[in-house]
C-alpha cells in the first residue's frame, strides 16, 4: 500500500468512527478511493453493505446507533432520523423493532428497513447523528401514540431538560395546523403541563369550600413539617402534588417519616394530584366529604 492510499484509508477510518462506524460510496470516493478499491474492500468483507450505498466497517456488528446512522446517510443529504427512531435516540422512548424512520427534505428511493416520510422539520444532533429536536419529534409522534405513552414521553422529555412543558406549548403555537399539534397541545393541558404549587392551592381551597370544609388552619408546619393545608379539628392534612415526577428517594424518605409522625398523632393525610384537582374537581370534593 502506497503512502497515499494508507492516507485515504486512515482518513476513511477515522470519519467511520465518528459516524458509529458506518461509510459511504460518495464519502469514500472523496477521500480518494477508486470504484475498484470499493469493490475489493467490499469482496473481502472489509466494507459490509448496510443500505445502498452505505457500508458498515470494523470486525463487529454495527450497533443501534450504528445503524441508524448508516439509515439517515442512505437517505441523502438533510435527512435525519425522525419520530419513533428519533424518541429512541432522544431517550424517551424504547428502541423499537420496526423500520427506522427517518425524515427527508426531498424524495428519494425506498430501501428495506426504512421508513421515510418526507418532511422538513427543525434538526438537532446527538452524538454525531442528525434528527429531529425534541419538539418536533414530540410533534410527530403525537400522531403515532396513544395517549399514555404520548405522555410518557413528554415526562420523559422534560425529565431529561429536552424540552419545558410551558415553554413546549408556547413553541408548538405558530404551527398549529401541523398534524400532531392539536393533539400534543390537549395532552400538555390536560396531564404533562403542571401548574406551580400557589397556583395549585388558590384551586383547591374553592373545592374545600364547597365540600363544606372550614378554612383551613393558617400553621402551615406540623410536627416539624410543612404542609399545603391542615385541618386540626378535623384530624385532616390535604397535600397538593404540583409536581412534575414522583419524588427523589431521599423526597419519598422524607415524605415516608412525615406520613408516620402525622399517623402517630391522628392525623389522616390526603394526596391529590394536579390532574385531579384541575380536570376531576367532583372527585376532589366528593373524597374531602366522605372523609370529614
């Protein structure tokens, strides 16, 4: 091999493993292969086809990333890794077993293994492979999800600082018409968007009225605890759960020795979450009556 081979094939390995081991035709063209170098490299399985025109590389199997890689090069300049592919690769849903999907600005051919829908959307990358941001793949897999797992994803999204709810809302807004809006907008009102914990008591303390409770006590800390709402002469704490997620362990700890010190004095504890209290106040009131 001549110096200016092992150049090109030192070039051509390094950009591989910065695309998770994968390569194309056109890309080793450009670093100075000929046709017939491919074809060899290909014969004797150093090059192994993933999709036309693209190759995996290396000894082993190419990994996920790997192949969803190789699926957005075979989809030509733009393309990225799209919906259920893409909440994989943003971590907010599980590697699914079907086609990758990948989103292209512009037709091109179909190939096995590959779902393409042809769509512009606002790109990103994560390590290395191009996709759409997390809004736009929470957009368009509003189409794909049914309701529980379209919120599991927005939790999940939010969880990992991808995407604020409030500030999600405010980004879908100038593409209302897109398909997936209206339907992401209607999970964020109803389940993902939290209202902060003020906002949450001013709507609670009506509810408590009319299931004829008394104001509540205004001693906000009971044995040694803070809480949302007591009612002493009733034996009765109520708390409001304006949060985003279940509680940190060392939260569900502490939540665990202030459920025990409240039992050891008598008093009942309530839990009502923001859904609940927003979007089911019958359910509220009717629980506050049976119980006082």
């Amino acid at each position: 091999m001549g110096a200016s081979d092992a150049h090109s094939s030192a070039r051509a390995w390094a950009l591989a493993r910065r695309q998770h081991w994968v390569i194309t035709h056109a890309q080793l063209l450009r670093l100075g292969f000929s046709r017939k170098a491919i074809k060899h490299r290909i014969a004797t399985g150093r090059l192994r086809p993933l999709y036309r025109g693209v190759y995996s590389t290396g000894r082993a199997e190419p990994s996920q990333r790997g192949r969803w890689m190789a699926a957005v090069l075979a989809c030509g300049e733009g393309a990225m890794l799209g919906r259920r592919s893409a909440g994989a690769m943003w971590g907010i849903l599980p590697v699914h077993a079907g086609a990758i999907e990948v989103a292209a600005p512009r037709r091109t051919r179909a190939q096995a293994g590959i779902a393409l829908h042809r769509a512009r959307r606002p790109g990103s990358r994560k390590d290395g492979i191009p996709l759409t941001t997390p809004a736009a793949t929470l957009v368009d897999l509003a189409t794909q999800l049914g309701r529980n797992a379209l919120e599991a994803a927005i939790g999940e999204a939010d969880k990992q600082d991808l995407v604020d709810p409030e500030a999600l809302r405010a980004e879908i807004e100038p593409i209302s018409g897109r398909p997936g809006v209206a339907r992401l907008r209607t999970t964020l009102d109803r389940r993902t968007f939290r209202l902060t914990d003020s906002q949450l008591e001013r709507l609670f303390l009506p509810l408590a009225r009319r299931a004829g409770l008394p104001a509540p006590d205004e001693e906000r800390r009971i044995n040694g605890h803070r809480v949302d709402f007591v009612w002493r002469q009733l034996g009765l704490v109520v708390e409001t759960d304006g949060l985003r997620y279940h509680r940190t362990p060392v939260q569900q700890s502490t939540d665990l020795y202030r459920d025990h010190a409240h039992a050891a004095e008598g008093l009942q504890r309530l839990r009502f979450s923001h859904d609940q209290i927003r979007h089911d106040p019958g359910h509220v009131e009717r629980t506050l009556r049976a119980v006082t």
